[in-house]
C-alpha cells in the first residue's frame, strides 16, 4: 500500500519506519525538515505539506502532538482535506481530545473521508519493535479494512466503540500511567528518608502486588536520575489537560488526576517539560529537600 505518514517525531519516526520494512510505500510530512529526512534515509518519499500527502495516498496516518495540529494538518490550509479524494482513510494515531476527533471526523465525512481515531500506548520502545498497544474509535468497517496495517505498528488494535472511543480509552490509560508514576516516586522518597535503597525496594517488591509495566519502564529512569524523553512532561500535562476537560464534561470525578497535574504543571515551570515524565520524582526531591 502506499501510506502517508503525517508527522515524524518520536513516534512517528519509527512508526514509519516499520510500515516501510512490512513493504510499504511511505510519503511522509513533517513541519521540521530533519524529520522527513531521516525517515526519507530510511526509503520514504517526501512530501511538502499535509495536501500533498493527501493528493498521492488514499490511507493517510496522522501522529502529530494535540488537537490543535490535527485539526490545522486536516482541516487548515494546505491541510489533507485540501488534497485528499472521496473514498480516501484517515488514521489518526496521535492523543487527543474524543471531542476534537468526533469534530475532525465530521469535517472528514463532509469530503468523503473516512476517519478513525487510533491512539497508542508503549511509548518509543514499542513504537520501535512494532508491538503498540492501539485503541480505536469510529466505524468498525473501516477499523476492520486497516486491521493490518495497525498490526504492523502495534501487537493489539481493539476497537472501543464511535469516533473518539479510542482517545477517551487513551485518556484512561494516561491517568493509570501519570497516577502509577507519582505512587512509585512517592514512595522511594519515603524508602530513601527512612533509610532503605529504592533499588533494594525495587528489587523486593516488583514481583508482587505493587509490581507494574510502569514501574519496570520508570524506576531504573527515577533511581539513575535519567530523564531524558521518552514521553514528555509537557505531552502528559497535555493529555491530563484532556482527560480534565472530559471529565468536567462528562461528571467524572478525578481529584488524584488533578493533584498529579499540579505537580506536573510545577515541574515545566521548573524548566521540565521536556524531560521525560518519570521527572515527577523531582517533584517530591523539591517537597523533601533532598
Ligand atoms: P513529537 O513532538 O516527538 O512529534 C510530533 C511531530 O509532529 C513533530 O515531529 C512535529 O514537528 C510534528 N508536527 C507538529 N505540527 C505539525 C504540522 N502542523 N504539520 C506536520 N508536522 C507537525 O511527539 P511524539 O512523542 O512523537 O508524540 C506524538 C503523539 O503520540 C502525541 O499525541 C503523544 O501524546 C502520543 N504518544 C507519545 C508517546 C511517547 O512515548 N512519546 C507514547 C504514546 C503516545
């Protein structure tokens, strides 16, 4: 198939690269040239503008950082809707609000574009060998017609119900990843204080109760100091910005979201939002004076 890939960052760098070793022809697009070239080395065609993308593919990827881009590279000028045909299938992979890809998804259907909205979860490691964890919302049929090329990125695709079921799946995983981040650097601040090595904590409680995907892939980066992204602190302030306004709309309660917020938004005033998001642990370095 010839894919079009819209934005290559962390992500979506890899992402490409794996539709290009299944065989595919990829055309990608970023706003940053370096992006383009480097998936370009790895046998991509490159492309000028989102339009352009949309003129020469009829499945075109989307892995770009909130709603805002999306709905600039879809709808704004230059964007897909300006190039793409009746018939054409837009998957859009990047984290964003439900309420946003139901509004994108109209747009689309007003030029006969099919859209389906497609989150992931795994961070760059997975996107790397292939095995994504993707949450899908819109119609089935369509998931079904791109069931491959999602396997091909990710080792499951679950579809989760209307346009923008897979965002609100996402918004639910962010909350377990940002709520299971701030636990584990709460307590090895409580382990350190009191006098016993996180390490040895670690060591002795990851095979039980407490033991966690996040906490396999975040401690070793919290006990090394080594905060380099990953998945960003200003991304997950982003996503929890999301699952906040959801939850408003919709009368969740999220009073452990919220706390976790704070301290994410005191982070990026502190100059880390770039920094990967297991620097919440610098958070409570700050509270415990250490
Ligand atoms: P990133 O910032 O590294 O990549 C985003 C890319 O989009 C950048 O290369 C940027 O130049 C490009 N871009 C921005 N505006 C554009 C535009 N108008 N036209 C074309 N390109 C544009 O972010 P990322 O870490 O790759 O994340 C992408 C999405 O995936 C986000 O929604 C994020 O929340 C989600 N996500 C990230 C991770 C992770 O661990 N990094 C994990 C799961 C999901």
């Amino acid at each position: 198939m010839k894919i079009g890939f819209i934005g290559l960052g962390i992500m979506g760098k890899p992402m490409a690269k794996n539709l290009l070793k299944a065989g595919h022809e990829v055309v990608g697009y970023d706003i940053v040239k370096e992006n383009v070239d480097n998936v370009v080395a790895a046998g991509a065609k490159p492309a000028s503008s989102a339009k352009e993308v949309a003129e020469q593919c009829s499945i075109i990827i989307t892995m770009l950082p909130n709603s805002p881009h999306v709905k600039e590279v879809v709808m704004g000028e230059n964007g897909i809707l300006e190039g793409a045909k009746p018939g054409t299938i837009l998957i859009d992979m990047s984290s964003i609000a439900p309420l946003a890809s139901q509004e994108i998804c109209k747009a689309c259907e007003a030029k006969g574009v099919k859209m389906i909205d497609a989150p992931v979860s795994g961070g760059e490691p997975k996107a790397i060998d292939g095995t994504l964890s993707i949450m899908v919302g819109g119609d089935k049929a369509v998931f079904e017609q791109v069931y491959d090329i999602l396997m091909v990125m990710g080792s499951s695709a679950v579809h989760c119900g209307d346009i923008g079921a897979g965002n609100t799946t996402k918004l639910a995983n962010q909350v377990i990843v940002a709520l299971n981040i701030a636990a584990v650097s709460e307590a090895f601040m409580l382990a350190t204080k009191a006098g016993v090595d996180p390490q040895l904590v670690f060591d002795a409680i990851k095979g039980g109760l407490a033991g966690s995907t996040v906490m396999n892939a975040k401690a070793p980066m919290i006990m090394e100091g080594n905060f380099e992204p990953g998945f960003k602190i200003d991304l997950h302030i982003k996503d929890l910005n999301n699952v906040l306004e959801t939850g408003h709309s919709v009368g969740s309660p999220l009073p452990l979201t919220a706390a976790v917020m704070e301290m994410m938004q005191t982070l990026h005033a502190d100059g880390y939002g770039q920094k990967d998001h297991s620097a919440l642990a610098k958070y409570y370095e700050k509270l415990a004076n250490t």
